[in-house]
C-alpha cells in the first residue's frame, strides 16, 4: 500500500497519496470535500469547466477502494458543492458508480457545510447519513477543525474543511502541494477533489505537515517557507 503509515492514539493509519486515510483496524477509509457537482455548479452559472472531473475523482476512490480492502469509506464532510450541482445526470452517474465499482461498500457522511442537499440523494447512493460529530474509539470525526473541540475532548479529531496545502521552496523556485496536517491530538485531511482550491499552512512547532507529492507522501516541514503573506494563522 502505498503512503505513509503513521501511530495516532494506538491505532494504526496510513495516510495515503490519493488525498485519504486507511483506518487499518477498523478498514475505514476516510476521506473529506469530495465536492461532488461543483463542476456542474459552476457550468450553470456561465463558467466553462470542463467534464470529467467527477469521474475522475470517483475512478481514484474506487481504486482506493481496492487498493486499501476497506469494507467503508466515512466522508468527513462536503461530499457535496451545492444543491445547484445535483442535476439529473451527476445524480444517475453517481448512482451507477455505487452499483458498479462500491456495491459492497458501506458509505457514511458526517455533513458538512456544503452538505445541505444530502438528504434528497442519500437513499438513492445508499450513504448513511451521520451525526455532525462522531466518536469511534479514540477518534473523533467532524467537518469543521474548529468546531471539534468541545464534544470531542480527549479524542484524536479527524476533520477537513480548510483544504490544506503547503509550498515547497529551494533555489528560488516552489510548488504548492495539498497536505494532511497531523498533530498529537488532531489531523485535517486534504481535500480528496482534485478540483478544489486549498489554504496554505505555515510550519509550526509540534506540527507535521505531509505532502502529496506525485505517488508519495513526503514530510514537507524542512522543505516548506512561508512567505510573508503566508505567516498569518490559518484555520487549519
């Protein structure tokens, strides 16, 4: 498998180049901000986006899938974009793509902002929604980083939202790479769409930041500077 395998609270996670996290005990995959329709929100408000961005961000989960064994995939918020987006044919496509590549898959959502119109496709994807917050273990799951603290004190927060990124710096040239953001008691997952944009965040103390680079995933503190627009705290 490849990615990056790491110990949070006595669990083993492998945090994976396709933008996920494999739950190894509990075969879990956990991914955040699919954002599925934004493309087709967008379209219908003028702008000329191309097709196939949904299929190819579902052709990686499947693979995923696969790849990991996992026997659920629980979305950490925003499997959606917008109400706007769910027209008939993503709704069927979508649709289609359980029967055929994640039949024997269970699929959860903790809603997240974004998730406003999940009850009217929820059955028909055969999804299980969930409460905003959820406790498994030693690990709790939510959307919105700053939102976990209270009902999930003492847990390892799972969360997305912010879509983390992290630049790269050396001889005067740089590249911004999505990250997942770890610390001891808390880990934002990068946005799983490749159709997203992201928030850059500076190195920190007690911080790791995990790039996803090409098939890998690298440990980019040493790596990443801040510019000065950049050094302001961020969300994530």
């Amino acid at each position: 498998m490849d990615g990056l395998c790491i110990d949070m609270a006595g669990e083993r996670v492998h945090l994976l180049p396709c933008r996920a996290a494999f739950w190894e005990r509990t075969r879990t995959l956990i991914a955040a901000d699919l954002h599925l329709g934004k493309c087709e929100a967008m379209r219908s408000a003028g702008v000329p986006i191309p097709l196939g961005v949904i299929e190819r961000d579902l052709a990686r989960l499947a693979a995923a899938i696969v790849e990991t064994g996992a026997q659920r995939v629980l979305v950490v918020g925003d499997l959606l974009h917008h109400g706007l987006g769910l027209t008939p044919q993503i709704i069927a496509s979508v649709a289609d793509w359980r029967e055929r590549e994640a039949d024997e898959v269970e699929i959860c959502v903790v809603p997240g902002n974004h998730d406003r119109a999940l009850g009217a496709v929820a059955v028909r994807w055969k999804m299980e929604v969930l409460d905003e917050v959820v406790r498994e273990g030693p690990f709790a799951f939510v959307h919105d980083p700053g939102a976990a603290v209270a009902p999930a004190h003492g847990c390892v927060v799972w969360s997305g939202h912010v879509h983390p990124m992290v630049r790269l710096s050396g001889r005067g040239d740089s590249i911004g790479l999505p990250c997942f953001v770890v610390r001891e008691r808390a880990v934002v997952l990068p946005a799983f769409s490749e159709f997203t944009g992201g928030v850059y965040v500076a190195p920190a103390l007690a911080q790791r930041l995990l790039a996803i680079a090409d098939r890998q995933v690298i440990d980019a503190g040493v790596f990443s500077r801040p510019r000065a627009a950049e050094r302001r705290p961020q969300r994530a």
